[in-house]
C-alpha cells in the first residue's frame, strides 16, 4: 500500500523544500488518528482544529520566507502528564479529568517555538505509575504489533502513537523506564536524558528525584533532533542543569573511534531474561564487535536492589507530591455529604465536611495503583519506619550510582535488554503488582543513578513481537549514546516498519 511518509527525518526535508505543507502532512496524520485510534487508544484527546491553525501558521511563515527550525510544521504527540494550555492534562487520572491548566509545560513552550505541531496528548498510566497503560481511566492503549497485548507504560500511548505513525514523534517522561520500555515494547526509539538535561516545569511530579522527559522515534537521528529542541537549562527548574547543550545531531555521524562497550552480566544472565530476548542480544553485541568496538564485560552488582530501593523511593515520593490532589485545589472534587455535616453537629464523631471532602474526593478520584502507592509511600517516610526503608534506601541508591560510575571507568558505555521479555498480554500483570514491578529491573537503574539512556529495536520475535536493548552512558553522555546508537541503525541498514495491524 502506498504510504504517506511518517518518519520525522524524512519528513523534514519536504517541509523545508515546501514539496509537502505542514497542513498536508498534519491532516495525513490526523486522518490515520480518525481510523486507527479507535482500535489503538493511544490518544487521551486530540484536537484537529488546533493542530491545523498550528500547521497553516508555519505554512505562512515558511511561505514569507521567514527562517525556520529544521522541524518546524512537523507533527507530534505529547504524554498527557505535561502541562498545555490549550488542552486538558489529565494524568489519566479521574481526579484531574477536566484539568486544564494556565501555563504550558517549559519544553512544550521549546517545541511550539520550534514550530512543530502539537497533535494531541497521550494514554499513560495513571499519574506515571505503571508499565502497561492499563492503570489510566480511559482504559488500555493496545500495541500495535499485536492489539491483545500491552505497549508498556506508562509512556505507552506515546510509543503506540508513533509505532502506529498516528505521529511521528512523540515527548513521553521516564521516571523508572516509561520511555525506554514502551519503546521496546512497539519497536520504536526512546531516549531517557540525564537528570536535569530537559527542564521538569509543567511535568506533573510523580517521583521528583527520578522524573525526565525524553523524545520518542522511529531512529535515533529522529531522536537526537527532537532532543535538539527540548535539552537545555531553565531557571524555573531549579533541577534543571545550567550546562551548555551538545551538538546531538553533529554527533551522531561521527565515526565510532575505540569505543569500548560493556556488556552488564547480571541483565544478559538473569534467568528471567526471555531466551529470544537474550539471543537479539547476543547478535547485537556481536554486531558491534563487527563494528570494531571492544566488548568487556562489566559488573553492576547492587542491580539486584534495584527494584527494591526504586519501590521504595518513588511512593514515596509520590505519596508526597500526589498530596496536593485534595478536591480543594485541582480538578475532581466529591460532594459532601449533607446527612453526614448534620450528625456531626449533632455531635457524631463523623469526619468533618472539610475532611470529609478531602476523604471522598481521594478515595473517588484516585485509582487502585495511585492508592496502593500512596500508602506504600506514607508507610515508608512514617516515623519508625523512615530509617529502615527511606533512608537505607537511600544509601543503596548512592551504591547502584557508584556501581555505574566504576563501570563508566573503563568503558563508555553499558550495552543490555530494556525489558526481560517482550510485550506482555493485557491483563497479565495488572493485578498482580510484584510482577508487574519485576519488568522494570533493567531500567529503573538509569533513574536511580541520574544518566541518560536510550532504548532501540534490535530484532523480533519469532511471533513478530519488537525486542529493544538499552545503551547507557555516564550524566550527559547523550552524545555519545545516540552515536553509538545510529551507527548500529547505519550498520545494520535498519529500516522502520509499519505493524500489519495499522498499514
Ligand atoms: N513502571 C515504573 C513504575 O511503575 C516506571 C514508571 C515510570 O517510569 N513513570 O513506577
């Protein structure tokens, strides 16, 4: 079937030819949206209208010969957990369902200015908390390689939009692998920055310490130009690091000179690693020694803690941040229950209209997982408890830091799967939380220490399901991981593919 052009990079130069108007390509992707959304559900909302006064005022200033970024009119996806002003962000959460708020996120801002195009805002889990976008209250995103299974999370209708080409691009956020996973669950490329590289302002806080948005694409080069336009220092995110941004996309063509590339052993051996998982592996790496790169293995050998000290430190995090959704500031706010205001001034010990209030409106508004993590966090941070989980959690994540940085000693980067398996069945994992934990062992170690990593596609499945592997780099060694990235893409010829279900 004759299809329409949806990777960025090839996009753009017939953007900036004006072979193709951005409301040309604005409405090819909008029209995909209108078919393939249904069966998908990676959208939350879109809104054509705004996407086409976008798209015809860039095709004006193109028009007027006004100089333009090298993505302006393109199109793009955005995870509904970022702040926009001209579209509700919601969280997937029932309590900010009709939340719409005055200010747009920091890199929101950054890629308006730029000139792409914002389509609508994507499915995630709820408030972040997942790995299957199944928690939010709109129900599932589907993937679209195989519509009876999950597209990971929490960033999966960011992954599924552009694994779709309902968008070819995508911003998701990573606070313990929910750019990286959704990535290799849909056969696409995802790029958690370093703490601090992408500002958090109008990123709505799930676990401060560990949140980071990041782009989604079809190849790295894709990447490397979308994180181009939203790297950078802002004062209002006093996270935000005040260091200059590299030339990512001057560097990924530079020829891979003596790079040396770990190998982790404990995610390459773990007996849970699936065996067609392990064996895209083992041809990755052997690809890369085809390359010329040297190949150690290295050790992190606190990664066994990993998921325990990250399920300590985001709830509890998030019971903290999350206590602002109260019913009186944001959003869904329960009725108070009159019969209950007359008994209590009638003496009753009944809760108070006030925290009555405050009661219904979290119980209501909030789902099964965001509770389950509130309580875990509250539990955590409680007085007598604290030492014993926070805080040696703490420490354990300064040894899993440490842990990375004596690998990043001898090598520049760290080579291994994203997930143990590929994608999962919906309902899988739901219900069953420890398990559904377990699938981020090999990415919440990024977060915990801070730096940067990508996930691409090295392969398939023999049922056709996409498998990812995960680079990791020293802080700011973005460069360096998407050139190593791309030159693995340019090795292997790689070539993006529409799923059956969407072509
Ligand atoms: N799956 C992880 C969690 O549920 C990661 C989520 C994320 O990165 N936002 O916390």
């Amino acid at each position: 079937m004759n299809q329409a052009p949806y990777i960025a990079s090839e996009i753009a130069p017939l953007l900036a030819t004006r072979e193709l108007s951005s409301r040309e390509i604005t409405q090819s992707f909008l029209a995909r949206i209108e078919r393939l959304d249904p069966s998908i559900r990676a959208f939350i909302s879109w809104d054509g209208d705004l996407a086409m006064q976008a798209a015809a005022q860039v095709d004006e200033q193109r028009a007027a010969g006004q100089k333009l970024g090298p993505w302006a009119g393109m199109p793009i996806s955005i995870k509904d957990i970022l702040c926009t002003t001209d579209a509700d962000t919601t969280c997937g959460s029932r309590i900010l369902q009709k939340y719409r708020s005055p200010f747009d996120a920091h890199l929101v801002t950054k890629l308006r200015e730029s000139g792409l195009v914002v389509l609508g805002k994507t499915n995630l889990d709820e408030f972040a908390m997942g790995g299957s976008t199944e928690t939010g209250f709109m129900g599932p995103s589907h993937n679209p390689w195989d519509l009876s299974r999950t597209c990971g999370g929490s960033s999966g209708g960011s992954a599924a939009s552009v694994a779709s080409a309902m968008s070819p691009l995508s911003i998701g956020t990573d606070t313990g692998g929910s750019i990286r996973q959704p990535a290799a669950f849909c056969g696409v490329c995802g790029l958690k920055p370093t703490y601090g590289r992408v500002s958090r302002y109008g990123l709505i806080a799930y676990a401060s310490s560990l949140d980071q948005a990041g782009p989604f694409g079809h190849t790295v080069a894709d990447l490397a130009q979308l994180l181009q336009v939203i790297a950078g220092h802002d004062k209002r995110d006093s996270t935000s690091l005040a260091v200059p941004v590299d030339d990512y996309v001057g560097a990924i063509d530079e020829p891979l000179a003596s790079v040396k590339i770990g190998v982790i052993r404990e995610h390459i051996d773990d007996p849970g690693l699936d065996p067609e998982v392990r064996e895209a592996m083992v041809a990755t790496i052997d690809q890369y020694k085809k390359m010329g790169c040297s190949i150690v293995d290295i050790s992190l050998p606190n990664t066994k803690y990993a998921i325990a000290t990250y399920y300590i430190i985001a709830p509890s995090e998030a019971s903290s941040n999350l206590s602002r959704f109260d019913g009186a500031h944001y959003g869904f706010r329960a009725p108070v229950n009159s019969d209950q205001v007359y008994a209590m001034a009638a003496g009753s010990k009944a809760l108070s209209p006030l925290d009555q209030m405050y009661s219904h409106s979290r119980s209501q508004g909030f789902g099964s997982e965001v509770k389950r993590r509130i309580m875990l966090g509250t539990y955590t941070l409680s007085e007598g408890y604290f030492d014993a989980y926070y805080l040696k959690a703490l420490k354990v994540r300064r040894l899993i830091r440490q842990d990375y940085d004596n690998a990043f000693g001898s090598v520049d980067v760290v080579l291994g799967p994203t997930t143990p398996t590929p994608a999962f069945r919906l309902g899988e994992k739901v219900n069953d939380p420890v398990t559904m934990y377990l699938e981020d062992l090999f990415t919440v170690g990024a977060n915990l220490a801070g730096i940067p990593a990508l996930s691409m596609p090295v392969g398939k499945t023999k049922s056709g399901l996409p498998i990812g592997a995960q680079i990791q780099g020293p802080p700011l060694a973005e460069s360096k991981l998407l050139q190593i990235a791309h030159a693995y893409q340019k090795a292997v010829g790689f070539q993006p593919e529409l799923p059956a279900s969407v072509c």
